[in-house]
C-alpha cells in the first residue's frame, strides 16, 4: 500500500506568549500544499522495519513514523514490539524547513495502520496530539485555524488556490530554536509582540505574518532576502512558513509563479519548488493514492 504525506504551509503564525505548560499560545493558518512524502507499507516477517531515502533522516525511535507506529501497535492491544510490517519512506519534502514533512508522514502512518490494526480514529488522534502538535492538521487538510499549541484545530472555508514558489535555504532551522530566538528576542525587547488582530474564521491576508520570521531573519538575514525577492516577482503574500526555513510566495498564475521562481533561483536562493495549494476534498482524496 503507498499513501502520500501532503506538506503544509503557515499562512499566518502569531504568538500570544507561553503557556503554563511551557508551550507556546498560537493562532496559525495552516494551508496544505501538494509537495508530498510516499510511504509505502506492506507486510514483512519480523520485527517492525523503518526505511528512509534520505540518510539524514533516523529511522528509530527519533523518526515520528516509528513513533507513531509503536503507538498504533499499543494501543491496538498488542504486546510487545511492533512486526509483520515494514514501511519505507521517500521524502520530498525538505527537512527542517517549516513544511511539516515529518507530522504528516506521522499522521499517514496513523490512519493506515488504524485501518489495519482496528484502531478508531478519536484514539488515532489522541495519539497524533501527543506526537506533536502539528500532527492532528494533517488529519484534517486544506486551510484550517490552529489554537492552542497549534492542536486545535477549526475547519474554515477553503482558500483560492495558489501556486507556491518555495525557497529553500542550505540551512536548517529546528522548531526549538525558532521558539528560543523568539524568547530571546522578547526578553531583550527586540522587536514586539501583536496584539491588535484576533483571529477571524475567514483569513484576512492583510494578518498574515508570521511572528517567528523576525527572530529566525536576525540570525539568517537570507529569509528576509528571499522574502523580499518574492514580493518584487509579484507574489501576493510572502514569508516564511512555521519554524522556518523555507519561505514561500503566492501567485494566482502558474506562469508567474515559474518566471518568480527563476528568477530567485538566479538570484538569492537557488534551491527552489513550485507546488500548489490543496482544498481539503483533494488532499483526502489523493491522500490514499
């Protein structure tokens, strides 16, 4: 069985402050573009089996997909460690660079083996929540609302679809170090928190921003050059997409989205795709593909 693992893009992502619990107040836009990792999962004797093409990435315990897996296993009923299955990973989607590659694949991995194992989906995504907060999205698709952590989630109307021109930096940037650089920052006093704008259910682009972007540029200035080399080629909205650090532009026309990205690829980033957007329909429909 092959399954695809769709990315996501942050539209918007604003941070109220921290929480009790240590974790960060959000209200983000997620949107779902086509770019995608494929899982293949099939039946193999023995003990559970990760494989990935991409040697950068673990395949034990550290890799969501184990993770999820022995998860599904438990709470099946199931003792011991997980076997009789092997999956094996292609990524296409950049690691570390904001698109959710990793919660996804989780979340694909969730839903099969929920189907195989006859675990029911309210349990699935009690199990996506702890997996990580960008996980239980990916049950849901196309443009939705994110509280919370960013786990809870609120359906709103599909968005126009877009075409993505996505930069990607040679460099990486881990969740934890954006939310430590935005700490920091705010600490020091060095940029400002919003306040002026609560979240509406149909999103307004003139609120998208994304409040890591500032802390993650002052480090690597190149976000903001790639940001700034979108808006000229005529992108309707660009910035940086969660945690970084992939940033993002939107074009209502293919060409324009091409003649963008060859430009920037020229230019400040040379490491570029161009993907669509996703309704919610399309992606559970081609989710299973």
């Amino acid at each position: 069985m092959r399954v695809q693992a769709f990315g996501k893009i942050n539209l918007s992502l604003r941070v109220l402050g921290t929480r009790a619990d240590g974790f960060h107040e959000l209200r983000t836009c997620f949107q779902s573009i086509a770019l995608h990792d494929t899982l293949a999962i099939r039946r193999r004797r023995g003990l559970f089996r990760l494989t990935c093409d991409d040697p950068r990435l673990p395949v034990d315990n550290r890799n969501l997909v184990a993770r999820a897996v022995r998860a599904v296993w438990k709470a099946s009923g199931r003792s011991g460690s997980p076997r009789d299955l092997a999956i094996d990973l292609v990524k296409r989607i950049p690691i570390a660079a904001g698109l959710g590659g990793g919660s996804s694949d989780a979340a694909a991995a969730l839903r099969v083996l929920g189907r195989i194992w006859r675990v029911d989906e309210p349990r699935l995504r009690t199990i996506a929540r702890r997996l990580g907060a960008d996980v239980p999205y990916f049950f849901e698709g196309g443009t939705v609302l994110g509280l919370g952590r960013g786990d809870v989630l609120v359906p709103l109307p599909d968005q126009p679809s877009w075409w993505v021109v996505l930069a990607l930096p040679e460099f990486g940037v881990s969740t934890r170090e954006a939310y430590e650089w935005f700490d920091s920052d705010r600490e020091k006093g060095v940029g400002s928190l919003f306040r002026g704008h609560v979240a509406k259910k149909t999103p307004d682009p003139f609120f998208w921003t994304n409040d890591l972007q500032g802390p993650v540029a002052r480090r690597h200035p190149e976000i903001s050059r790639i940001a700034a080399a979108l808006r000229r080629d005529g992108a309707r909205h660009a910035a940086m997409s969660g945690s970084g650090a992939a940033v993002f532009g939107l074009f209502s026309r293919r060409s324009d989205a091409f003649r963008a990205a060859r430009t920037v690829a020229a230019g400040v980033c040379p490491r570029i795709l161009v993907t669509r957007t996703l309704s919610r329909s399309a992606c559970r429909r081609l989710a299973a593909k």
